[in-house]
C-alpha cells in the first residue's frame, strides 16, 4: 500500500486556490478520508483487515473514546487563541 503521496499536491493547490490554512482542514479531511476507503477493498483482498481485525479495532476505540473523558473540551480553549493567531 502506498502512503497519501497526494496530500502534499491537494495542500498546494488549495492553498493556490486562496483557501486560508483553517480553511484547509475540512477539504483535507475528506479528501484522506476518500482516499483511506478507497484503500479497503485493496487491504481486505490482501488480508490486511479480516472481521477480527474489525472487532479489535473497535475495542481499541471504545476503549480509547472511555478513557479521554471530556479532556477534549478542556484543551480546545488552547487551541482557538492558537488558531486565531495563524496569517491568512
């Protein structure tokens, strides 16, 4: 499997297209996210992902999701004055 090899391309050209570096985030969000799908067939054809593979990632991630809490709100005040402070 080859890596996202295209993220740096999109970035350029989004970012040509006079999108600001926040701005940025949701396109490059979807595109990963098409790109990574488009990926599953080819990585369950070569044994990559199997129905136990799925069933541990998913208590991997319940697990995870428990364990965060609401730390997520708390280090999101942090980052919006960060943010707001990046040229455009």
């Amino acid at each position: 499997m080859t890596a996202n090899a295209a993220g740096a391309v999109m970035t350029i050209y989004l970012i040509e297209a006079g999108l600001s570096k926040l701005e940025l985030l949701g396109p490059g969000a979807w595109f990963f996210l098409a790109v990574n799908l488009a990926k599953v067939p080819f990585s369950a054809g070569l044994d990559l992902i199997s129905p136990e593979s799925l069933v541990m990632d998913v208590l991997l991630v319940a697990r995870h999701a428990g364990r965060r809490g609401g730390s997520r709100s708390r280090s999101s005040a942090g980052s919006a004055s960060r943010a707001s402070s990046w040229p455009r």
